[in-house]
C-alpha cells in the first residue's frame, strides 16, 4: 500500500478517512480539491490540474483524496490501493452538512451552506458516477486492493486494523 485513491461521494468521509491514513502510515495525502480550486471560488485549468496530478504519480508514495471523475481511470492505472466509500445518500448529505461552518485543509474557503449544486451532485452520485466507477473498478481490479466502505464504521475499523496491527509491531506492506 504505497499508491492510494480515496473516492467516493461528497460527503461521506473521504476526506476525514484520508487524513487518518495519512496520520497512521505518514504517506504524503494530496486533496484534488486544493489542488483545483483557488481562495476566490475559481479553478485551474485542466492542464495545470492534470499536470499537478503527474507529479504526484512521479513520486513514491502518496495518497490522493478525491473524486474528480475524469481523471479516476488515470489514477486507478496508477494506484496500488482503492478505497471506495459507497454509503447512504442520507449520510453524505449529513456529512456535508455536518462540515459547514468549519474550516478545512482541501478547500480554501469555510462553506457556510449546502449549495443547491453539491446537494444535487450527492443525490445523483449513486445514478450518475457510482456505476461506472463499479466497472472501472472492475476493471483495474487486477493487482490492486479495493476495499469498499458502506458505512463510516467500516472505515473507522479498517483504521483500527492498521493500528492494531502497528501496535503488534507488524511490517506494512
């Protein structure tokens, strides 16, 4: 596990997930939303973004937080290692909903609502972007590690094990 993508739908703890992996193995974690976005709500363009991601792929470890659904096929030919967090629509919107107010270290500004557009986005993700994720998955499967979380439990397990493991003095992969 050197090469990670974190994906799943707004909200559902992608973010909150990486952060802890990033704190519990020290690989380097990249937020394809910092790297997108600007303080003044615009973006880069798409070469700069794809070039930004290149480097990182140049590197020898990282973990990258994200959807993006453009580039998920260029960073699972990449990856090692995918989590995928497939949990209730109901979560997420609680999940955005939860962050308001509060800073964060992938966007470089504090959302103080639910746009009506990222409430869109975590309705339509199960319909619009879950499934072809599934056949992408399905299709870089081969010599990766998928694991999928249906609920944040899973996750907060699957972070367990590790430190379980690193407790019982266990090599990482």
């Amino acid at each position: 596990m050197k090469k990670i993508i974190v994906i799943g739908c707004p909200g559902s703890g992608k973010t909150t997930f990486a952060e802890k992996l990033n704190k519990l193995t020290g690989i380097p974690l990249y937020y394809l939303d910092a790297i997108w976005h600007k303080p003044d709500k615009t973006h880069i363009d798409r070469e700069s973004f794809d070039r930004r991601i290149s480097e990182i792929f140049d590197t020898h470890q990282w973990i990258i937080d994200g959807n993006y659904n453009r580039t998920i096929e260029l960073r699972l030919n990449k990856c090692d290692t995918v989590f995928l967090f497939d949990l209730p629509t109901e979560v997420c919107i609680q999940g955005a909903t939860e962050r308001l107010g509060k800073g964060r270290y992938d966007l470089p500004w504090i959302d103080t609502e639910l746009s009506p557009s990222l409430r869109r986005s975590i309705e339509d993700f199960p319909r619009s972007s879950l499934p072809k994720i599934y056949e992408l998955l399905e299709k870089y499967k081969h010599n990766r590690e998928i694991i999928v979380f249906r609920s944040r439990q899973d996750a907060d397990g699957y972070l367990q094990s590790i430190t379980d493991k690193k407790t019982r003095g266990e090599n990482r992969k």
